[in-house]
C-alpha cells in the first residue's frame, strides 16, 4: 500500500549520478533498516529504494534501485519490485509500469520530451512483506527541436530566385564555382563558407549562428550606390538576400547537413567528481564548474572545435524541484574556451540548498542527455 505522506526532503549534500540525473528525495520509515521495511512475522524487509533516474534516449528513461534484503536470508533473485511513474512530485497520477518483477532496473520507454518523469518503487520478498516508500528519482527528457535546415534542398536552390536588374541573370550566373575558391561561390555550402579563402583561412559572408549580423554586414557592403557591381545595387529594389531560410540555417550554424546528433559530454567526466562542483557563495550567489560538452557533427568551419556549443544550468533548491524550462545561468557559445578544460559559471541564487543540472546545446538546439547533478 502508498503511503499518502510521502514527503520531499531537500536534497544536503552533494548528489552525483554518472549518466543521469539523480534527482531523489523523500524517506520512508517501517521495521527494517534505513530505507523502510516491512514485517511477516518475524522476517524484517530492507530496501534503500531508487537510486537515479535518467534520460536515456530521447524518448526513453533508464530507472535503477537498489536491491532488497531480509533476514530470512532470501536470495536477491527472490526478491520482486514495482516501479510507479509519475508526472508530479506528489505521484497523484502515477501509474504502474513495472508489476513485481526480479530485476533492479528499467528502461522506460515511450515517454515524451520536455517532460519531467518521478518514480517511486516498491519491494517484496517472497514471504509476501511489502517496503514502504522510500523516496523518488526524477528525470527530465529535454526537448526536440524542429528539423534543421538542409543546405541542399532548402538554401541553395535560393540563389536562383533573386534576379538582377536585367530581370534574367540570378545570384548563382555570377557567383558559380567555376575554379576552386577562386571567388565567392553559392554552389555549396562549403564554397559559401570558403569563400575566397581556404578551408585553413576562410573568407565567405557567413557568421554561423548570427544571421541579423550577418545580413547587416553584406547589406551594408552590397545595397550601396558607389558598388561597383550594378547587380548588387539592384538587389535592394527586389527583396531582402537573407530570405527567411537563409538566416535560419545561418543561425542553425551555416552546416553542410542537417545535425541531429545530440551533444555529449564525455564518460570519464561524468565519472569524474573533480570536473563538477557546486557551490554557495554566501552572499546569494552559487557557483557551478563544469567540463566541455563535445558535438563534431555541428563544429562550425571558422570556429573552435568546442565553443560553439551554450550551456544552461537548471536548477532547484533541491533534487525533486529542479526547473527545466527555465536555467538559473546560461554559458553563450564562444564563451568557453577550446584551451578551457572547464568552466566555471557564477548566478543568483536565493536558497540555503541547491541542485544542479548542466545541458550542452547545439545550434539547432539538441540538448545533451546524459548528465551529473551537483548540489550543497
């Protein structure tokens, strides 16, 4: 049976899970030991509950516990759990996705993104005893982002449709690839990256990731009476050049191809306590460090191997009540260094406890998964 008073306790001290969110809280109390038991007749159930929870694929979590014990001895494999999931930290619309089954952990698969999951899990030993509550895991699947844009199909057939002053010639009659990087080039991605340059020293029009910037730039350059170029000057009596899908896939970071590969950050960080920490100022700030976030399938060709990727740190005064819809810190790309192993990030923070959650996002906005949480 629930129990119906089940409470959330803040979490106080430092609470690290490799490859998730550890989000628990709560105790329960019974006969056994710490953890909460039960008794059928003289045989006394121990079960320390779930230990973590965390977004496993983007629609998947991966849920674990600890296993029960009782004094007759019984064998672990003897031993039978049901796991609850729910959407609300008081568990009020939790249902049963495991039904006493000899395993200590599960894939919960089918769940939806931006979507915090809380599970509680309850065991019994063959005799019958039941545990009581013990306290919840959480998870948190980050959100999926819109397709990204194909350079391919959606951009560069683009530069046929903006016609000159003599209403026949097209972006692309000039601006073709007719020897390599000889000139500036709209054929590819990478000859509109390139430019004039070389892959080693770019010099196309293109700042990944700011296409207001961008646009400004070759407006300023090219809408101008004393250019040379009379095509250019025409353009302005015809429409803006950064049509809606250009500055989207430039603010997707100009890439060759769709990316969507998520970041990661790498297992022997998550391992690794030394490369996170969290920490309280005492005078109503915190502190989180942290390690790089890797994505090479979204690296920009002008840019550093790593800065390209924004950070955000979600976090609560405690496991169970971490926001993340709305980070408490945000690490803007190309503000971590490639030379930086870490970084450390300093934020409001009005509470005398805290945990916290770091997500690594690309251009095109996928989230990093597996995760460690800090606290004080």
């Amino acid at each position: 049976m629930r129990r119906t008073d089940l409470m959330i306790l803040p979490v106080l001290g430092l609470m690290l899970a490799a490859g998730g969110c550890k989000n628990r809280s709560g105790s329960g109390s019974g006969s056994g030991s710490t953890g909460g038991g039960s008794t059928g007749g003289s045989v006394t159930l121990s079960f320390a509950g779930p230990l973590d929870a965390a977004p496993s694929q983007g629609d998947e979590v991966a849920v674990s516990w600890a296993i029960a014990t009782n004094t007759a001895n019984d064998p672990p494999g003897s031993m039978r759990y049901s796991v609850y999931r729910g959407t609300k930290p008081d568990m009020s619309d939790e249902q049963l996705v495991l039904d006493r089954a000899a395993q200590h952990a599960l894939l919960d698969g089918g769940l939806l993104d931006d979507v915090t999951y809380y599970y509680r899990v309850v065991a019994f030993d063959p005799a019958g005893n039941q545990s009581e509550d013990t306290g919840l895991v959480s998870a948190h699947l980050p959100r999926i982002p819109l397709p990204p844009i194909d350079y391919g199909t959606e951009v560069g057939p683009l530069w046929s449709t903006v016609p000159a002053r003599d209403g026949k010639t097209v972006c692309i009659d000039c601006h073709h690839d007719q020897q390599p990087y000889g000139f500036l080039s709209l054929e590819s991605w990478e000859r509109v990256m390139i430019g004039r340059g070389t892959p080693e020293k770019p010099d196309g029009f293109i700042i990944e990731g700011n296409a207001k910037r961008t646009g400004a730039a070759f407006l300023e350059l090219y809408f101008n009476e004393q250019n040379p170029v009379q095509a250019h000057r025409a353009w302005r009596f015809k429409r803006e050049f950064f049509l809606p899908e250009v500055a989207n896939w430039v603010d997707e970071g100009a890439l060759p191809v769709p990316d969507t590969t998520r970041p990661s950050f790498d297992f022997d960080d998550l391992q690794n306590r030394a490369r996170y920490s969290a920490t309280n100022n005492g005078d109503g700030t915190a502190y989180v460090n942290f390690p790089h976030a890797r994505d090479p399938e979204s690296v920009p060709i002008r840019e550093k191997l790593d800065d390209h990727l924004e950070y955000h740190v979600y976090g609560g005064p405690d496991s169970a009540s971490i926001d993340f819809r709305n980070p408490v810190a945000v690490v803007k790309r190309y503000f971590f260094d490639k030379e930086s192993t870490t970084y450390g990030v300093r934020f409001p923070w009005p509470h005398e406890t805290g945990a916290f959650v770091v997500r690594a996002y690309d251009y095109t906005g996928n989230a990093s998964l597996h995760e460690r949480e800090v606290g004080f």
